[in-house]
C-alpha cells in the first residue's frame, strides 16, 4: 500500500488553506462591497428610514411598497405621506365614531370633539402636501413647494399631537383613552416618519 509522505501531506495541507482563504477573502471583500450600494428597494428603504425617529414603524409601513418605491427619494416620501394618510382618515372616522357614542364623560366628550377638528384639519394638511408632491417635478419652484410640503406635514403633526395630549389627564376613562391613545400615537409617528423623509429627499434635491 503506497503511503503518503508527512511532507506532502503538509504540501497539500497548504495548498488547500491558501485556496480556502482567498476564497472565503473575496467573497467577504464582494459582499462589502455589494452592501455599500443599495441594490434593492428594500435596501434602500431600510437605510433610509434609519434616518427617522421610529425606524421600525418606517420600514414595516413602507417595505410593502418596495416595487412602486423602487430607489426614489421622492417616491419614498411621497408614499410615507400616502401611507400616514390613509391612516389618519381611518382614526379620524373611528374617533369620530366613538365621540358619538354614549356614556362618555363630559371631559371625554369635551377632548374627543377636539380631536376630531384636530384629525380633520390633520388629514387636510396631509392632502394637501400629496397634492403638491404629486406636482413637484420643475426644479425651479420645487424648492418653494417642499417648504410648503413641510410647513403642512409639520402643521399635521402639531395637530395629531395636541389631539393626543387632551387625553392624557387622569379625568379620562382608561379604555377610551387607551384606544385614543394608541390610534393617534400611531398616525403622528407615521407622520414624524414621513416629515424626516421629506426632510431627508429635500437636502437630497437642496
Ligand atoms: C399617492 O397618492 C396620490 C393621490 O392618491 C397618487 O396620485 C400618487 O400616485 C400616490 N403616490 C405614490 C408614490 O403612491
């Protein structure tokens, strides 16, 4: 039986160590640089909403979206507008709902008409930033209509948020304002996500 040598056996020893190594060298080298570019869409929809306050909320909302998204700036934040709107109308009509309901305290009643005016005049500001992101597209007066855009998203989360604080006194009745409260938080961090968006695509075209 032939055997093999102690040193050829370490010859081939090494041999394949090299191979191994400069194989396992260059497909980490390909990886890195495959992920400095984002290749996908939804790459890029999680590197950008890295960027806004309640990341995971951004990309779940946004991720679904990917194909129509693709890698735009201005596609992203204009489906994070058409996103926080859709969910602000549907608040703004279960709020409604309920503030004609019975047995709501005089303070709930009180709160709750508030924030419906608050919601409504919220789900203005959002459409009206739409309207205006679905004409940006001359960049001579782009610059004016994002602050414009920003100025209502702005105005739309100051609105959610005041909705909000109404129902954080001690005066109100805890499931009520637990549905209220989670509703409404969720639609002004849409928001909030939205706004670091636009923010983020206006420097982008700044
Ligand atoms: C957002 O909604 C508006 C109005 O419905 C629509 O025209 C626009 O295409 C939508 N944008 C995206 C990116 O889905």
């Amino acid at each position: 039986m032939e055997s093999i040598s102690p040193k050829r056996f370490l010859k081939f020893l090494f041999i394949f160590v090299c191979i191994a190594a400069s194989f396992t060298y260059s497909t980490s080298a390909v990886r890195s640089v495959r992920s400095a570019i984002p290749k996908t869409s939804t790459d890029f929809i999680r590197r950008s909403c890295r960027e806004t306050t309640y990341p995971r909320l951004c990309f779940s909302s946004l991720s679904i979206h990917a194909s129509k998204i693709q890698t735009s700036p201005q596609l992203l934040a204009a489906t994070a507008l058409n996103v926080t709107l859709s969910s602000a109308k549907t608040t703004s009509n279960v709020m409604l709902k309920l503030s004609l309901s019975h047995g709501l305290k005089p303070k709930e009643a009180a709160a709750m008409k508030d924030c419906v005016e608050e919601l409504s005049e919220s789900v203005d500001e959002l459409r009206k930033s739409i309207g205006e992101m679905s004409r940006l597209k001359s960049r001579s007066s782009s610059k004016l209509m994002i602050n414009d855009i920003q100025t209502w998203v702005s105005a739309a989360l100051t609105d959610e948020n005041t909705c909000s604080d109404g129902f954080g006194g001690k005066a109100m009745n805890g499931k009520v304002k637990s549905v209220v409260r989670v509703r409404i938080v969720n639609v002004a961090q849409l928001t909030s996500n939205a706004l670091a968006l636009i923010n983020r695509y206006a420097l982008i075209n700044g």
